[in-house]
C-alpha cells in the first residue's frame, strides 16, 4: 500500500487528520514524560499511539495492521522529530 492509501483505509476507519494527531499525541506524551524515548513512543503496550491507533480501527485491525504497520512507524517518527525539533527550538 502507498501513503495514499493507507491514509484513505485509516479514514475509512475513522482514523483522521493523522498527522496533527500524532503530533498532539507526542507532544502531550513528552510533556508528561520528558525521559520518554522514541522506542518507548513507538511501543505497542498499551496506553501508547499506536495502541490507541489499534483500539480506533476495532476488530479490522487483524486485517490491516500488517499493511499500515510501517507507514505508522514512519509518522510517529516524524511527529516525534518535530516535537522534539520545537523543543529544542523554544530552548535556545
């Protein structure tokens, strides 16, 4: 699946606006947690993004996961870049 579609299929299944979610996710997340590392940002335990991303897609997510699995990964990485990248931003 390309980002196109993976995007469309998480819309479809009430996952939207996905990359300001993330975002918001991580920001909240290091702001409670500021030792928080990326690995523990891209846990699937739960309580974590993606475990949230899991619980909104409902009992489809068997059947999608391991397509959006990656494309996931990426835009956590990505939100947490950014959130990080505007911390350092505000401490200089």
């Amino acid at each position: 699946m390309n980002e196109k579609q993976i995007l469309q299929v998480l819309a479809q299944l009430g996952v939207s606006n996905l990359a300001n979610a993330l975002t918001a996710g991580v920001a909240v997340l290091l702001a409670t947690n500021p030792a928080a590392t990326d690995a523990d940002l891209l846990s699937e335990d739960e309580g974590t993004l993606k475990h949230t991303i899991r619980k909104k897609i409902g009992w489809l997510v068997d059947l999608v996961w391991p397509s959006i699995q990656g494309y996931l990964d990426q835009a956590i990485r990505t939100a947490i870049a950014t959130v990080r990248g505007e911390a350092q931003g505000e401490n200089i």
